[in-house]
C-alpha cells in the first residue's frame, strides 16, 4: 500500500490484518517496557502533517501514534495561512519538494481533489485526513475497528447512519467501509442532506441492503449502533439547512434503544449528543476516540513498512 486515499482501497483481508496489528500495538504500549520498544521501530523516519483546515483528534492522534513508533514529526495547521499555498504554490509542488523531507505526509484540505493530486508528486505515502466534503478513510478505519471491539463481530449488525450525511466525509469512508461485511443500513436524514447518491449506488453494486428515512423515532429500537454526526455547518451556503441538529440522542432517548448498543460519533460533538448521556457505558464516542491512537500507529506501521 503506497497511498492512503479512500475507505474502497482496503479489502477485508487488509482491516482484519491492520486489525490484528492494532490490538498487538496496544497490547506492547501496556506492558512493562513497551513504549521504549516502540520508541526503536521506525526511529529515523519521519511524518509530516499539512493541516488546511481545523482538527483535533486526527492530527494529534496522527502525531502522537507518530512519536510513539519513533518517528520525527513536521506539522502545520492553518496551512492556507502558513504554507505558501497563501502565496500560490500549487498542492503538487508543496508535496513533491515537502517528500524530500518526510517519509509519509498526511494531508486534511477543504478540496475534494487536493489529496489525490498531492500522489502525482509525491515520493512519500500520502494519507488522506479529510478531503473536503469527500473522504475521511482514517476515522472510517477507527470507527470500524471500534465497532468490532465493543460489539465483537461486524456481520449481522442494524447499524444507524444518523444527521448530516450530505457533507459528513466520515460518514462518506464509514459507508463504503462497512460494505465490506454483511450488515444492514439505516440511513437516517432528512431529506435536504441525505446521503449522496453515488454512496447509495456503491451500496447496491455490492449487493447491500439499506433503508432511507426521516425518522429515527421509527427504528430506534432495532439498532445495534446508533452512529450520529454534527451538521457540517461549514459546509452549508444556505444557513437554512445549517441549523441544530434534527435529531438529538438524550436521557430519553436511552430508555428506548437496545441495552447492548452503542453509540459513536466522530467527534466534535455540538447540539446531537446531551453531555447527560456520557455516562451511560452504551456511549462509545470517547472510547472510539482513544482508539484512534492505536489504530493510526498501526497504519503508520503498515504504511511505512510497505514503502522502505
Ligand atoms: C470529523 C471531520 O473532520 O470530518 N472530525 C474528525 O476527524 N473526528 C468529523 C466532523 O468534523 O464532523
């Protein structure tokens, strides 16, 4: 694997591998000694992170599994005001002259082309952090290994695909992912940002059966995961679809879904998830975030031990 670009790349052979790997790495972090081990894998290698628009979790998680495994890191936020993108230098150029200096290059930019064109140039592996309203294969990979964590298998579960799906990259990766395995869809949105229709025909091309609704009143009960995303109000040019979520998990909310279901959500989360709700041990949110560290060590690993 050279580039990571998007969530169809990876075939069930290579999660269930990278899988493998992310339970190993977690399982060395928290033994005696483990972390000085670490600290030798790719010592002399080195990550750097172009971040065009705001993150928290995926470039510090993404630095973090970086010194963990040894690696030096370069890091940019706020990269349209800091690179010399503000001055005009194309994606191309800023990524064939930065791979000189770095081994992989991890890139979040607002267009939908950005990261893909940054591989034309590029002698380091390119990893996708979020591309515009496009793709974000990184949280697709942590949200699928979560799933597998907390609920033990994938196949045969009711997930629930809830919000804004029209612009949520997340949730874009997290469909195509789980095509992989034999599970039921329940895309839950209104009508105005439901799920674009290139992602629907992925799912019929693969033979996956899927329901689109409005109400999560209605299936509440049968699900297994309640996955729930912020409106991407950055995204919206009409203020009218860019208001409070329309769907809300709250205290009540908990009495109607399963007692084994589990809730996600790929953080930040604003007005969609009641803080009240963060307690119950059915919210998985925190817990998908912690392991978003070991999945991205693991695919540093794999990344960097394919390319050497
Ligand atoms: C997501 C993103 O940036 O797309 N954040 C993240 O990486 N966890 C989700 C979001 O911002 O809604």
């Amino acid at each position: 694997m050279k580039h990571v670009l998007s969530a169809r790349q990876f075939s069930k052979k290579e999660l269930t591998d990278l899988f493998a790997k992310t339970d190993l790495l977690y399982k060395i972090f928290n033994s005696p000694g483990g972390r000085q081990k670490l600290l030798k894998k790719h010592r002399g290698r080195t990550l750097a992170a172009l971040f065009y628009e705001p993150s928290t979790r995926t470039r510090m998680s993404f630095e973090a599994a970086a010194h963990c495994l040894g690696l030096s890191t370069l890091s940019t936020e706020n990269a349209l005001e800091f690179l010399s993108a503000k001055k005009g230098e194309s994606i191309q150029d800023t990524a064939r002259v930065l791979s000189n200096y770095a081994d992989v290059i991890i890139i979040r930019h607002p267009g939908t082309d950005t990261v893909d064109e940054a591989t034309l140039t590029s002698k380091a592996a390119i990893i996708n952090a979020g591309d515009g309203k496009n793709e974000h294969p990184t949280q697709a990979l942590l949200d699928l290994y979560t799933i597998k964590k907390e609920k033990g298998v994938i196949n045969g579960l009711k997930i629930g695909i809830i919000g804004e799906l029209f612009h949520s990259r997340t949730l874009h990766s997290l469909v195509y992912i789980l095509a992989n395995y034999d599970v039921e869809f329940f895309l839950i949105s209104p009508k105005d940002i439901k799920l674009p229709s290139n992602y629907t025909e992925y799912l019929r091309s693969k033979g996956k059966g899927f329901h689109e609704t409005e109400s999560l009143d209605k299936v509440i009960t049968k699900l297994d995961v309640i996955y729930i995303n912020r409106v991407q109000r950055e995204r919206h040019e009409n203020q009218k679809t860019a208001g409070p979520s329309r769907y809300v998990i709250k205290l009540d909310s908990l009495k109607r879904i399963k007692p084994d279901a589990i809730i996600m959500n790929p953080l930040p989360r604003v007005d969609e998830i009641d803080p009240q709700v963060d307690t119950d041990p059915r919210a998985a949110y925190f817990r998908q975030a912690e392991n978003g560290l070991f999945v991205r060590m693991a695919l540093l690993d794999k990344v960097l031990s394919d390319n050497t």
